[in-house]
C-alpha cells in the first residue's frame, strides 16, 4: 500500500469521525442513533492507529534493509 493511498484513508477516517459526531445527540449519548455514531467514531480511531503503526511499520523496514 502507497504512501498516499494511507494518507487518503486517513483523511476519509477524519472525515468519517466529523460526520458521526454530528449524529450523536449528547442529551442521551447510549441510546438509538447515538450508540452507532459512537460506535463508528471508535472504529474510525481505530483505523487511524491500524494504519498509522503500518506506516511505522513500513518505515522500520526500510530502514533495516538500508542497513
């Protein structure tokens, strides 16, 4: 996977994580609509983490096989 091709990801995670904040109602954040948007905000952060540790991944290795 490009380096531009995860950064774009990223990008669509933030995006993702903006809409679902617009959808939860804070005066009952665990009831209907709300626990979906919360639930698709933590996947969307854990997207983010799963492609920012690949990224360092891929990092590390380029860096072992300079060596």
């Amino acid at each position: 996977m490009s380096k531009i091709l995860s950064i774009v990801l990223i990008v669509l995670a933030f995006a993702l994580i903006i809409y679902n904040v617009t959808m939860v109602n804070f005066e009952s954040p665990l009831e209907g609509n709300s626990i979906i948007a919360i639930i698709g905000i933590v996947a969307s952060l854990c997207a983010i983490v799963l492609l920012l540790i690949y990224m360092t991944s891929k990092k590390i290795e380029k860096k072992i096989n300079e060596n």
